[in-house]
C-alpha cells in the first residue's frame, strides 16, 4: 500500500474537495504520489474517492478518525482512571502488540485501538477484516490477580460488558456462548481472549475486540451491523461506552470469578433452551438442547445421554434447524 495513503487520507476526511497541488504541497511530495494514494485509499482501504478536474479529490463520505481525545471526554472517572489510551493507524494485530507487552511491563489497562489490522484474527485462528472506518477493532490489556486456572468464564464475562453497553446505546443484543455477540442472529462482534502468566497468579490477559458499526465489506460469514440495529453513533463514543461497562465487570470478576454474572448471560443467550450442534476439530458432533452455562462458564447442554458440559477450545456451536 502506498505510504502516503494515511497522510492524503487526513487531507480528505472533512469530505470536500481539495486539489492534487494543495495535498502535495502540504506533503512535500509529488502530485503523482497523491494520485497513487489515492487509488490506494479506493483499493486497499476500501473507501470511494471522486477525482474531478478543476475540484480535485473528494471522499464520498467524511472519515471520522478514531482519537484518544474524543475517547477519554467519553469515560466514566473510575474508567478515566483506569485506561491508558493508545490509537494506532496502521498495525498488524492488536492483539500482538499488547501480547508483547504483556510479559514486558505492559501497563494495566492499556487499551490499543487500530484503524486497520493487517493480521487480524479472530478465536480458532479465523482472519478479523474489514474496511477501513466500518468497525472497532481494538484490544484491552488486564492483570489479574487470580492464575490462568482461575479465568475460565472470562469471554462470558467480557460478553456480559458489552451486551450491556449495546443495549445501553439501543441495539437488542444476544450473545453466544462463547465469545460472539449477535444482533438479529448474525455476528455483530466478537472477543478474543489470549493468556500469559502463572496457573496460580498473578496473570496477564489481553483481551481483543472487534465491533462492526458500520458495512465492513466482503466477509466469510453473516454479519450484523450496529448500524442496521438503529444506532448511528461516531466510533469514538462507542468506543468509549464499551469500555465504561468494561472496567466494572473486569474488576468483579477479578475479585469474584464469573459465577455472579451467570445468570445475566443466561438472559442474554441467544441459545437458550434451544436446539444447539456443537463441533470438534477432532471427532463427532453433539446435538442437544442449550441450557445454560455453569459458574465456571462451561456450556450445559441436555443431550440423550444426560446433561453434558462443555469448556471453551476447539468446539463451535451452531443453532440446529
């Protein structure tokens, strides 16, 4: 991708026209350059540029750029103080680059937002994309007192925060065991959680989220839009509520394990008392009705061989027709 791209981005965002000249100008590069950033703005991120002799270029809608500003006007004073901010344009996951920092001294509570993630991933090794300005893609991390042997539940709990705040902004969310969040039965985000630490404590979670607000193009499943859910809010502002209802439940949990937030995701569970097929990466599937999770947050479903449990690994669940 041209390495000028970003920078005429910034120059376009207001959504008027502004000439190859000006651009190049305030660039100090050539108006060839600007012409090649701009195919590169249409083709690899993914946005429509009008080019008009005379006018110059213009983006077909105004770009709202995350901004760590914005963010923090939007948070709660226990979140306020919680959160260091961070906003990348360009990184190949966020995930990594607070994975790396996790066993290096990371702080807590350090939140990495990106515009674009050239790696982005999703649970079971699935690739995380979308174009560029159309969703939230950003990552948390988290030290914990309790061992890794003590966060099971965790994803639950992180659905748990982000239902709430969806539903706070006006989108009817349901989640699914174990770490997506559906609005209308397609996916509307999903969470990723990876480890570091001791199995007794203290450890180090980061905590990956990604959030379609708005059409992310061309995607290998069906997906939901918080736009399609009625809520047409700036990426800033959501950004900012998801991590007010974060810091809360982080914190109980922390402190009380996942058993008190149970009963909220049952309510929430898009699947419960419904039938369910899960699959394995290795041997046969089981269908069975959904009913519930336990307090550690492992699925319960009722199959003809008697209630089973389910922990979060290489298992999906659908909806069985």
């Amino acid at each position: 991708m041209s390495e000028h791209a970003f920078a005429v981005l910034h120059h376009l965002s207001d959504g008027r026209f502004h000439s190859g000249e000006d651009i190049a100008q305030a660039l100090g590069c050539s108006r060839t350059l600007v012409w090649q950033a701009v195919r590169a703005i249409e083709a690899d991120l993914g946005l429509t540029v009008f080019s008009v002799r005379g006018q110059g270029y213009k983006l077909a809608q105004p770009f709202s750029w995350l901004d760590v500003a914005s963010v923090r006007a939007g948070l709660s004073d226990a979140a306020a103080d919680t959160y260091t901010l961070a906003v990348a344009e360009r990184t190949d996951s966020t995930n990594s680059q607070l994975m790396a920092r996790a066993g290096n001294g990371g702080l807590h509570g350090l939140v990495l937002a990106c515009e674009q993630q050239t790696a982005g991933r999703g649970r079971l090794g699935r690739r995380w994309q979308a174009r560029l300005g159309s969703g939230l893609t950003f990552s948390l991390l988290w030290r914990f007192e309790r061992g890794m042997a003590e966060l099971a539940g965790l994803s639950l709990a992180v659905g748990v925060a982000l239902a709430r705040a969806l539903r706070g902004l006006g989108a009817p969310v349901r989640l699914k065991w174990p770490n997506d969040v559906l609005l209308d039965g397609k996916k509307l985000a999903g969470i990723l959680i990876e480890l570091s630490g001791d199995a007794l404590g203290p450890a180090a979670v980061v905590i990956g989220i990604g959030l379609n607000v708005d059409d992310p193009g061309v995607v290998d499943q069906p997906v939901a839009t918080l736009r399609q859910g009625g809520v047409a809010l700036e990426r800033n502002r959501i950004l900012a509520a998801l991590l007010n209802e974060l810091q809360p439940v982080l914190s109980a949990f922390d402190r009380d394990g996942f058993a008190p937030l149970r009963d909220e995701w049952c309510a929430l569970s898009a699947h419960q008392q419904a039938p369910v097929r899960l699959s394995f990466s290795h041997g046969q599937p089981v269908d069975g009705i959904a009913c519930g999770v336990a307090d550690n947050g492992a699925l319960r479903v009722e199959t003809e061989q008697g209630t089973r449990t389910f922990h979060v690994g290489e298992v999906s669940l659908r909806e069985r027709q």
